[in-house]
C-alpha cells in the first residue's frame, strides 16, 4: 500500500505560479514511475507530467510543456510539480498518481487548483 498527501493547490491570478506536493507513506525506491493528473468537471483525467525514477526521464502534456517541471526528491519521499504561467486553462483538481514496483497503481484525494483573476 501506499498513501498519497498532496498540497499546494489555491487560487492564483493568470501568469502566476504554484508549487504542489505529493507525499508517499513509503521510500520512492519502491515507485518506479510518478505522476500527476488533472481532471476538470465532465471530462476524463487526463496526464500532466510523469517521471521515472530510473533515469528521472521525465514526460509533459503538450498544454504544459515549458511551463511546468515535474521532480522528485527521494530523499523525502515526495514528488512537486512547479507551475509556471498559469491560464485559466489550467484550472481543474490535480491528482498525484504512483504505479509501484508490483504494479499496483495509488492515487491521491486531489487538490485544487483555480487559475482566475
């Protein structure tokens, strides 16, 4: 098992900035493949950004590319997600998601993110 904590959502003005975290309950040595997710009303989750512990080979949406950089930090068990010129656009909950090394997929309770002026 493995149990997510995500913070860092809120309310920010078009062009500002947010940094959100997610905090396993277990060493990230057992999560080969990190992620994070959005999903606004009526639409399917979709991926944002994934990472891979093995060569920290990273993936982006083509929404976000260039403005959102994903990590993690093994040391603390938690994976960020930096974002950058925020758009109303980006508005949705943001779900962290970790498939772990025996395949097992987990996800976080969501946290929001509103882009609004």
């Amino acid at each position: 098992q493995v149990q997510l904590v995500e913070s860092g959502g809120g309310l920010v003005q078009p062009g500002g900035s947010l940094r959100l975290s997610c905090a396993a309950s277990r060493s990230l040595s057992s999560i080969p493949t990190m992620g994070w997710y959005r999903q606004t009303p009526g639409k399917q989750r979709e991926l944002v950004a994934n990472i891979r512990s093995s060569s920290s080979t990273t993936n982006y949406a083509d929404s976000v590319k260039g403005r959102f950089t994903i990590s993690r930090d093994n040391t603390k068990n938690t994976m960020y997600l930096q974002m950058n010129s925020l758009k109303p656009e980006d508005t949705a909950v943001y779900y962290c998601n970790v498939v772990a090394l025996w395949g097992a997929q987990y996800w976080g309770q969501g946290t929001q993110v509103t882009v609004s002026s």
